[in-house]
C-alpha cells in the first residue's frame, strides 16, 4: 500500500475480517513526525493495536528520501516502510538481534544517508 498519506484512513477504517485475508501487507506510512501531536499519536497507536491483532512487523525501513527531525534524542523519519505477516503463516519468531536498515535494504535515494530504524521500533 502506497497511497501517499492515504493509508492512515484506511487502516483506520478496515475489518479485522479484512486484514485477517491477507497473508503479507506492505505499508509506505507516512506522517511519523506528526507523532509529537497527541491525536496523530492516538490514531497511530489505534492502527497499529488494530493491524498487530492478525500481523507481526517482519521488516522496518525508514525512507531517506523525505524529511528527517529529532525527537526525544531518536532521529525519527517522516515516511516508513512496514512489512507484517500474518500471525497464522508464523512458524516461530525470533526478536531481531542486529540494527536495520537490513544488509538486503537499499537507500530509496541512493545520493543520500541511509536513516536508521530507532531502536525503540522493534526492541
């Protein structure tokens, strides 16, 4: 899903029944700076309940080709891109022993700083 900021309503507004059909949802999110406003906070943390309830995050990638801010000491992108599994295709897991991006991620602005995934997205 890479609807440019759309994703948010969505999400918001999808089943359960309908995210439980999909085996694997690809997600450019966008807006994660506006996370310092309590009510974009709340709608994330809402989205996010809701999507973890039928999925597990299998890969974060932080897109360095948008605008970048420090909050509370984590640079923090404005646009992530999200991987997740459905919880019935899960055979284990395993929590992630080393930082991302991932050796097999590539910049999406080759000419740019690759923008590390914070470590509070995943430990």
């Amino acid at each position: 899903m890479d609807i440019e900021g759309d994703e948010i309503g969505i999400l918001y507004n999808v089943s359960l029944s309908t995210l439980y059909k999909f085996k694997v949802i690809i997600i450019e999110f966008h807006n994660f700076l506006s996370l310092e406003e309590n009510l974009c906070l709340k709608i994330y943390n809402q989205i996010f309940d809701k999507i973890l309830k039928t999925h597990d995050i299998i890969h974060i990638h932080s897109n360095n080709d948008c605008i970048t801010r420090n909050i509370n000491d984590v640079q923090i992108s404005d646009i992530y891109e999200i991987t997740f599994i459905n919880k019935k295709e899960l055979k284990y897991k395993k929590k992630i022993k080393n930082s991302l991006p991932h050796r097999l991620d590539f910049p999406n602005d080759p000419n740019t700083h690759e923008v590390f995934v914070p470590e509070i997205f995943y430990k």
